[in-house]
C-alpha cells in the first residue's frame, strides 16, 4: 500500500519505486495534539501487528513507521529480548573477535559475553557520572585519569544497547480518524 503512491524511475533499464522520496505528512500534523496517541510496545509486537491490532490492516505499518520516524525497522523498531542480543553478536561480533584474538568467529553467546564483561575496556562505550547520569565523558578521558573512576560508571556495549531499545518502547500511533486523510495526502504530495 505504502509504496504504490511513490513515482517509479527508470535505473540500469529497470523501473523501479523511487524511494529517495519521502512524505513529510507528519510535519504538517505535528501541532495538533489529537493526531498522535502514545502506545507502549510489548514482547512480541512488530510494526505490522500494531497496524493489524490498531488499525485492522498490517499493511499500514508504514504508518506506524512514518509516525515514529522510522526509516529502518531494523535499526529503528524496537526489538524484543531475543531479537535483540541477536543484533547486539551481529553489531559486535567483529570487535570481540578483535579483542578476543581471535581467527574464527566466536558463538552468539560468546558475543554477548563480551558486551557485557566488566573486567576489560574495549567493550565500554563511555563512562555516566554516578551523580548526573547524563554526564558522559569518553573511555580515553577517563582512562587517562582526568576523573576520578569511583565518580563514572562504565557502560559497557550490552547495557547501552538494551537502554536505547527500551527508548524506542514507547511509540505513536495516529489517531484512527487522521488515516484517510494522510492516506489522500501522501498519493497527493508523492503524485505531484
């Protein structure tokens, strides 16, 4: 549904959806507190059951993606716990066996491990503050012991991932009545 309103060109012979072209229909409705309805993700949801349980039809889960601007549902959805540390061995899996030494590519267990060792550095993506968390300073500040280490705590690779997951939980969903409208509106905007 999504991509049948975007125009086609023509590339190396073939035609094919130009999705260069993006609908910012959201920008025009963002000032309107009624349009966007806060929804709390849980395990077991996806972009398309969203769509399915709140709007009857999976194939609007553009519409959750163009609410919550997600470009990637990959990168940018939410993920529940297994889907998760299966993106976190794939992410990291080349720096633990970096660290490791090692000539084979270790398990996903293996991976996971690694994110979360707190006996080694390479696997710390910057130190918080213990007093205000949103102060960071970089692993080479402070290991070159600029700051006090009993001040910082370190926030190692699997941490930081499953704390930017959980921001992703809490999402949007346009209000039933707005989607006939961004519908009409979006074939409008990508037609002309």
């Amino acid at each position: 549904m999504y991509f049948k309103s975007f125009p086609t060109v023509n590339w190396n012979g073939q035609e094919m959806v130009d999705l260069s072209r993006r609908a910012d229909i959201m920008s025009k409705l963002q000032g309107d507190s009624l349009v966007f309805l806060p929804y709390t993700l849980e395990e077991g949801d996806t972009m398309e059951s969203v769509a399915y349980n709140y709007y009857g039809d999976a194939g609007l889960s553009w519409l959750v993606g163009m609410a919550n601007d997600i470009v990637d549902p990959y990168t940018d959805f939410w993920k529940p716990d297994d889907v998760l540390e299966r993106y976190i061995a794939e992410k990291y899996t080349l720096e633990a066996k970096t660290d490791l030494n090692l000539d084979y590519t270790p398990e996903d267990i293996q991976v996971i491990e690694w994110t979360k060792n707190e006996t080694i550095t390479d696997n710390i993506v910057y130190y918080a503050s213990k007093y205000s968390p949103d102060l960071r300073i970089t692993r080479a500040t402070q290991e070159g012991g600029k700051y006090a280490s009993a001040e910082f705590i370190a926030m190692r690779y699997y941490d930081y991932e499953v704390q930017e997951n959980e921001k992703k939980r809490n999402i949007n969903v346009v209000g039933t009545q707005y989607v006939n409208q961004i519908i009409d509106e979006m074939k409008t905007i990508l037609n002309d």
